[in-house]
C-alpha cells in the first residue's frame, strides 16, 4: 500500500473511530433546555458566512447577522455589521390556532455540536407532536435549512406560513413571489432584495418549501402579507415531513446578490434535503478531528466543546476572513475585529484549525495598506493596524472611544501571531512573500513610535494598553512587552528569509523598559499607583508572551494583580491566562479554581452561552471562548507554539479530571494527552 493510500486508510478509521465515539457519549455532544419559562440566552448557529439566532418561541428566528458586510448605523456613525434579510419565518397554525409559547408543553430544544445542529420538540394542544431543526449549512454557507416533522395525535388541518423579514434599518425593499421552471422542476419562491440604510450595500434572500417524497406541493402566495403558505389535513397518527430552505446573499460577495440568492435555493432543491444535510455532516465531522476530550468531568467537557463548536462556526477556511468578539450571534461592537482576535481567538484556532488560522491572518495581510496609510496619517513609519477594524481595514473605533486613538498594542499582536503562525506551520514560502514583508512594516512601526531615553533605554509615551482604564500612558507593560517581542520575531523571520534585518530593531526591542515597583512587582506603567483594572495586562508578559518566566516573578504579580480586576465589568479572558499559569506551575487547586472564575459568572442559561462580563448578556463571546480554550490546551494540556514547533510543557490537571485529550493538533494533526 503507497504512503497516500495508507494515509487515507488512516483518516477514515481515525473517523469512525470519532463517530463511533461520539455515539456512544452523545450527551457530551449535546447541550440541552427543558424548562420554557426559564431565563434563555440563544444558541446562535453559524456557517462563517451568516449567523442565525433561534428563539425559544416555535420556528422564531431572532435575526439573520452577515459576516463582514458593513454600512454605518446612522450619518456620521461608523461601520457596523449588518443584520440579514431574514427568510425563515415559518408559523403553524393547527385548526386555525397559531402556535406559540403560551399552547404548548414538553418542550425541549438541544443543540447537537457534533452534527451541528439545533432541534427543538413540542407538543401542541394535544393535536400534534413536532421536531424542528436548524442548521447553518457548512456546504451552502450563505443558507440554512430548517426541518419539521408534523405528527398528528388526532385529526387535524394545518396551515404553515412563511414570510421574509426585512430589518428596519434598511432603506428600501421588495418582496415578491418567484415560480420558477429549474430543468423540469417547478419551485415556488418568496424573494426578498433590499437596499441598506446608507445605500452601500444590496442584500437579497431567497426561500421555498422542500416535501418528503416526490410530491412537491404548490404554496399559495397571500399577496397581502406577502407569505408563502400551505395548508392540508392529517389524520391521527399521519406525519408531514418538510423544510424550508433560505439563502442570503449581499453585494459584498457576489455582484449580482439577487440571482444568487435564487441560484443556491435551486440548487439546494435540487440535491435534497439528505444529500444536503450529509454533506453538511460531512464537513463538521472533519472539523472534529481536532477535539478536546475530558474524562472525569462532564459539565466541564460540554461546556469546552461548546466553545469550541461556536468558534468552528464563526470562520472558514479560504475565506480570508476574521472573527468578530460576538462572531456571528449578534452586531456587538459593530462586528468589528479587534485584538481579541489574534490574542484570545486565534491561538486555539492555530494549534487545532492551522487553516483557519490563516484566513484569520490572511484579513490582516489583505489589509496591509490602510495599515500603512494609518500609520503615515500619524506620523509614523511603516504599518499601524487600526484598533477596530471593518472590511475596509481603516479605523473604525467610535471616535468618543479612546481606544482608537491610543491602543497600538494591536499592531504587535498581528505580528505576533504571524510568527506563530509560520512556527506551526514551517511554511518558508509563505513566509517570504507574505509573512516577513508584514513583519518588516510592523518592526519599522515600533522604531518609529518608541522614544529614546537620556539612559539609552526606550519609551512608548501615550498609549492605551490591554487594561482600558488607563489612556494615554507611558511604558505600559503589554505594550513595551508586545513590541520588543514583534521586534525580535520581525528579526528572526528576515533570517530565514535570508534577509538584511536592521540593527535598530534588536537595539529597540532590548531597550524598551519594563518597570517595577520597590518590591519588585512589575508595573503597569509609569503612573499607575494599584488602581482598578479592566482586564490583565501586566500577568500577559508571563502567558501569552513569555517575556518574564521566573516562576516567583509571575507569582508576585499574580497576588498582586488577580484581585484588582474589575470584578462586574471585567471579560473573563484575565482568568483564563491565570489559570494557564498556575496550571503550568503545578498549583492544580489554583488552576481550578482561576479555570471557574474564567466562565462561572458569564455562562447563561440554558445552553451555556458566554456573556462578555459577569454584569452583561450579549453572548456569544467568542473572544471568552477562546480564553477558555487556552486554559485547557495552553494550561492543563500544556501546549505551547515555538519555533521549534508545538511542543508540551510540564502542567497539571484539576485533582478531579482523568485526563485530557486533544486531537488533531497543527498541521500533522498530533494527539496530545495529559493524564492525572
């Protein structure tokens, strides 16, 4: 047997031996809501191209959220990511009663990670058992497909509606129904197209009914409320199977959004409901090759799956394409991409999805001259990346927010993460042509902006760090830290590309000042005398960036900083990198203990989404998610990237867990395990 046969022989049994596992242990793939009247966060489902968010109401979509298509909230406003027309508006009516919340009982909803896929089942006034499903389609990205099963308890006649949502921040729009003859299949469109409030996008959505069977019934179009519907009766014991099939399109991504809306429901009624949602099947189990097991925990295994599936959903390889902090659940900070991106997000990306991982650096590499225009705009040399960024790469902060104006740390986190990515990788060609150039800009940035002292050290005056509570300071720690680290992955990278690196660069990098106070605890910056923070700054020079690896040194400014955390309004990420920390230390009570903090106050109920701060509910965070995941691969796992590669430092699991597994990892897709 060749070596490529033997290595698909391999991938196929390592599959089955995944699915096999994943049947057996379906509760750790599932997360699951049985109470109606209890608190309910939704569990967004996401293609990396849209997101949709279900409700806990029957067949309710709350809204449709477009991956980085842009137009601004109002005049003067910036950028902020659009809702979709929405095009799964599906209601029932049995016996001319219109089914909601307030008709119905055993009702359960259960998201499916492993198949990707979000079920909800009720029973309505007695008359009819129903099974509802939605899924974001992996292989038709700009669709989704809803499916209901209709069992009938006794004699009864329903009647389903389906309507297009248009969200009212659109400036114009048309509905219209659409019968069209697809090579001898006749199919019944409801087509949307709008215009959106600034006029600079077109957006457009499409949808028709699919049937079980041959049959393919005719809807009727109610001019008046501009809804497809059916209706027909069902003797006791009967069932009607049938989906709905809707896609979103914009002017972003296709010139013609209209016909390509129309296009992808042709096609999707032309492959069929099974072939589509096999492929679709298909492609997540692929995605869960790279997986984290548990063993001895299981809220714990369900809760960092869960995580994992939300980032999974919110990219693509080969998009070019970056996550948002709420991904595709919401328009939370205007769907812009900051550095939660390449600091909390992309690490877990990189060592378990390396492609994805480059198309969330692929967005930075695409957006290298707004990069350089910003940084010439400032007075600065080579490229300045904004701190929110929209699909132009130009700055977006809202200009009340300091932010905008004063966090650069950004700039190092791109080049830090570009690093990482050619140490996973090894790829030497990308490297050349992409990497190092970008590098390159990043290094002259940090000459440029730092400031010679009379001692001959160096300075960073004015910036916001990693702690947003503090503008416009001097030597703050995560800067200083960030920027001599880029400084000296700009210069290694121009050694294996064989490049002339400037002197100036390793000269900054040494000389960028790191302060402390008189007990040796290291400092924020210049002026910070143990005020409140938002988030750890100074505990990140100890994990991610390795800058300070005395163990006592990290345990000094652990003491210090861990409790002056904004204990309401700080994210949860600041526990997560603790919990890395004293995992790698040994303190397994410690890690636990910082592990909990890190999502105990921001999960939701019932699925256990995660909220941005204990005080908020805007979930999904997916920044928190990938905090999280860093605990367990970074802390208890013990992963860590360098340039020699992913190798696995000494760490420690809580005293309950077994055993952690984690599969798939980098590009030879190796298994690490760590075991009490």
């Amino acid at each position: 047997m060749n070596l490529r046969w033997l290595g698909i022989a391999l991938s196929c049994i390592f599959s089955w031996n995944i699915m096999k596992a994943s049947v057996e242990n379906d509760a750790l793939w599932q997360v699951r809501a049985t109470d109606l009247h209890a608190p309910y966060a939704s569990a967004p489902m996401a293609s990396g191209c849209i997101g949709i968010l279900p409700d806990k109401e029957p067949f309710r979509i709350g809204q449709v959220v477009l991956n980085h298509v842009f137009d601004a909230a109002a005049p003067g406003v910036v950028s902020r990511v659009m809702k979709g027309i929405n095009p799964f508006g599906i209601q029932m009516k049995i016996d001319g009663m219109i089914i909601d919340t307030t008709c119905i009982k055993a009702w359960e909803q259960t998201v499916d990670m492993r198949q990707a896929v979000h079920r909800t089942t009720f029973e309505a006034g007695r008359k009819v058992q129903v099974v509802s499903e939605l899924r974001a389609l992996r292989n038709l990205p700009y669709a989704g497909l809803v499916s209901v099963q209709v069992k009938a308890l006794t004699d009864v006649v329903l009647e389903i509606r389906n309507g297009m949502n248009v969200p009212d921040d659109y400036a114009a729009d048309t509905v219209r129904y659409h019968e069209l003859d697809a090579d001898g299949t006749r199919l019944y469109l409801l087509e949307a197209e709008a215009v959106s409030a600034r006029k600079y996008r077109q957006v457009a959505a499409a949808s028709t009914f699919m049937f079980d069977g041959a049959e393919q019934w005719k809807p009727s179009f109610d001019k008046a409320t501009g809804e497809l519907f059916f209706m027909l009766s069902l003797k006791k014991g009967e069932t009607l199977s049938f989906s709905l099939v809707g896609s979103i399109c914009s002017s972003r991504d296709f010139t013609d959004p209209y016909n390509e809306a129309e296009r992808q429901v042709v096609y999707a009624v032309h492959e069929g409901k099974t072939q589509l949602i096999q492929a679709h099947e298909r492609l997540w189990n692929t995605l869960w090759q790279s997986d984290i097991r548990i063993e001895g925990d299981d809220d714990a295994q369900r809760l960092v799956r869960f995580a994992l599936f939300n980032l999974y959903a919110s990219c693509r390889a080969g998009s070019r394409l970056s996550i948002p902090p709420m991904g595709l659940s919401s328009q939370g900070y205007n769907g812009h991409i900051f550095w939660d991106t390449e600091l909390w997000m992309y690490p877990p990306m990189l060592l378990l999805q390396p492609d994805m991982a480059r198309s969330m650096l692929d967005y930075r590499v695409d957006r290298k001259e707004p990069a350089r225009r910003k940084a010439m705009a400032y007075g600065y040399k080579g490229a300045m990346y904004p701190w929110e960024s929209d699909d132009t790469g130009e700055e977006a902060t809202p200009t009340f927010a300091l932010t905008g104006a004063f966090e650069h740390h950004i700039t190092a986190d791109v080049g830090i993460a570009c690093w990482n990515y050619y140490c996973v990788t090894r790829d030497s060609v990308w490297l050349k042509r992409e990497g190092f150039p970008l590098l390159k800009e990043i290094a002259e940035f940090w000459v440029s902006r730092s400031v010679c002292n009379a001692d001959g050290s160096y300075s960073i005056v004015g910036v916001t760090g990693a702690d947003e509570y503090a503008n416009g300071v001097t030597d703050n720690a995560f800067t200083n830290a960030s920027a001599s680290l880029v400084l000296d992955y700009a210069s290694r990278a121009g050694w294996v590309c064989g490049e002339q690196v400037p002197s100036v660069w390793g000269k900054v990098s040494r000389g960028l000042r790191i302060l402390q106070f008189e007990d040796g605890v290291t400092r924020e910056h210049a002026t910070y005398q143990g005020e409140t923070i938002k988030q750890a700054d100074v505990n990140l020079l100890a994990y991610p960036l390795g800058k300070i690896t005395d163990v006592r040194q990290q345990q000094k400014d652990l003491a210090y900083y861990a409790e002056r955390i904004d204990q309401r309004d700080g994210p949860m990420m600041s526990y997560a990198v603790f919990c890395v920390q004293y995992a790698r230390m040994g303190n397994a009570a410690k890690a636990y203990e910082m592990f909990c903090r890190c999502y105990q106050p921001n999960w939701r109920p019932p699925f256990g989404v995660l909220s941005e701060t204990s005080s908020s509910n805007n979930p999904y965070f997916m920044t928190g998610a990938g905090g999280l995941l860093q605990a367990v691969l970074n802390g208890f796992c013990g992963l860590q990237v360098t340039e020699e590669g992913i190798i696995q430092l000494p760490s420690v699991l809580p005293l309950h867990w077994k055993k952690v597994t984690v599969t798939g990892v980098g590009v030879e897709k190796k298994v690490y395990v760590r075991e009490q």
